[in-house]
C-alpha cells in the first residue's frame, strides 16, 4: 500500500515561497470573485419569485417562429405575475427578455462574458454579469419555478441536461421542464427513451421529467396546473412560497 503512494503536495507544501504565493494571490481572487458573482445574484434576485427560466439559441433570429413563439409566450408569463430569466443575449434570450419587459413582471438576464456571441441584449430590468459559468447556472435553478427550453445547440443542451439531473437527484426540488418544438427535440426524446432507458440507464418516471409543448398557451396552462396539481392550500403566502 504503502509502495504506490504518491507524493502530492498540498499548497502549503510548495517550497518555493515565490510560486506559493503567485498561486495563493490568484487562487484568492477567483474565489473572491466567484463570491462576488453568489452575494450580487442573491441580493437582486431573492425578491423576484415566482419566475420562470427560459433556454435557447443565441442565433435564432426575429423573425424565426421559435423566437415569435418565445416572445409570445415571456408576454403571457408576465402578464401573469412570473418574472421571466434568460441568459440577456440576443436570440431567443432577447426573445424571452423583450416580451417580459412589455409585461408588468421583471424581465432578468444572467449575461456571461463570452468571446463571441453573447452581447447583452437591451430589454432587462436586472442584468447581472457573470465571469463563471456555474455561478451563473446556480442563478438559473435557484429562483425558477419552470423551466422552458426552446432550440438550441451545446449551451442549452448543458443547461437542460444540467436541470434534469439536479431533479432527477433530489438536489433540486421538481418544477416543470417544457421543451417547446415537437420537430426539433423528438428525436433526443425517443433516443432517450431506446438507448437511455433501453439500457437501463435512467428510470421510466425519469422521462416524466419532461413536457414537450409547443402552443405559448398551453405552456402558461401546464406550469399552473404542475402547481395546482401538488393540492398545496390556496393561500397567497403559500402559494409564493412554492412558487
């Protein structure tokens, strides 16, 4: 046992006094930073609830129908009381922030520094910037009530992943995933469902984690009824705190 022990440092090991401290000072500043990015998003958004979190292409354009539909359907969310989160870029982030801000319901946008493609779109009543991926991530799951995702390509296939298995763990409580765009996402559905399930590497009550709706309507419909459904007592106090 003893033969194959390694010899790995820890930090406080490193002789060089020069380097530890180079790593100190840089390690200290991410850390810094990444609490900056927890506090900034806990103090603008612990207040916004209930709110519904929206996924999707950054290159979708106006006038595709999945960007009209989005647009649609963050109106309707607004109008009824759900503050509306995207990631703040363009596509069908903008989609989602501008018929939230042409609502009566905050319209959030998580924005992320990104070498191309992620430019902060203009229709935001919160925007908050984020260095960090995951800090960002924590945002998306901590204050929504529902999560719609719409087309998308390796970004909203992470987060949608992402959401799924927090819920499918238990570490985070079950809301509402709806994919809108019965075309697009069949095919991962019913892959899912022969190959993922086919070999046993999910559950049967797993897929129930997922609604493929396309109507904005019957979005709206189905995010309610999710709540209703859980026979909680029809209290406004009680109602905001499930949603």
């Amino acid at each position: 046992m003893n033969e194959n022990r390694k010899n790995i440092l820890k930090l406080r090991q490193v002789t060089d006094k020069q380097r530890a401290t180079a790593i100190k000072a840089s390690e200290s500043w991410n850390l810094l930073t990444i609490m900056a990015e927890f506090i900034e998003s806990t103090e603008r958004l612990s207040e916004v609830r209930p709110a519904v979190t929206i996924f999707g292409s950054a290159r979708t354009k106006q006038d595709d129908p999945f960007y009209i539909n989005c647009l649609d359907l963050s109106k309707r969310l607004s109008d009824e009381g759900f503050s509306v989160i995207s990631g703040g870029g363009p596509g069908i982030m903008e989609a989602a922030n501008k018929g939230a801000f042409d609502g009566p319901s905050a319209s959030i946008g998580l924005n992320v520094e990104l070498p191309h493609e992620q430019v902060p779109n203009k229709y935001q009543n919160i925007s908050i910037s984020f260095r960090h991926f995951f800090a960002r991530k924590v945002a998306f799951v901590k204050y929504a009530d529902a999560y719609v995702i719409y087309p998308g390509g390796f970004g909203t296939l992470d987060e949608m992943s992402e959401a799924l298995t927090l819920i499918q763990t238990g570490k985070s409580r079950r809301i509402p995933v709806i994919l809108v765009g019965t075309q697009f996402w069949r095919g991962l559905l019913d892959w899912l469902r022969s190959s993922l399930l086919g070999n046993n590497m999910i559950a049967e009550q797993d897929l129930e984690l997922v609604q493929l709706i396309d109507e904005p309507a019957n979005i709206v419909d189905a995010i309610f009824a999710f709540y209703e459904a859980l026979d909680i007592e029809n209290t406004t106090d009680e109602l905001h705190r499930l949603l």
